[in-house]
C-alpha cells in the first residue's frame, strides 16, 4: 500500500475532508493532495504532523513503501591535528 492510499483511507475513514486535515495538520491543502494522488512522499516530520490531526500514531503508515526517510544529520567537518 502506498502513503497516499493509506493517507486517504485514514482521512475519510474519520469524515474528513482534504481541506479539514490541511487546518488540522498545519500541511497545506496541495500537498495532501500530492500525497494522495502519489506524486509526492512525505518526509517524517510531515507524516507526524499527519498522524496527529488524524489521531493515530506514525505507526498507521508504517509498510507504506514511499515514506520518505528522514535526512540523516550532517557530519561536521574534522580539523586536522599537526
């Protein structure tokens, strides 16, 4: 199953609309719209944002193939030692 069906499937399932979640996530209407059409993948911080207004854990899209890893941090730079 992908995010977007999932994310549909979870939204609807509580009566919401796309425009509903997009206030209650704080994620603009578009992107839903991305995500549920799967032209897009969320990153993690997005996918939390989603999970809370649908008032579920991050747990609920897991097995979804196309969620996005969250970016690993940067490495800082080592100064040579003379």
């Amino acid at each position: 199953m992908t995010f977007g069906k999932r994310l549909r499937d979870l939204r609807e399932g509580r009566g919401l609309t796309r425009k509903a979640l997009a206030e209650a996530s704080g994620v603009p209407f578009g992107t839903i719209y991305s995500y549920e059409g799967g032209r897009r993948s969320p990153a993690l911080a997005t996918t939390v944002k989603l999970a809370a207004a649908l008032g579920v854990t991050c747990e609920a899209f897991a097995g979804c193939e196309d969620v996005a890893p969250e970016p690993a941090p940067a490495k800082k730079p080592r100064g040579k030692k003379n």
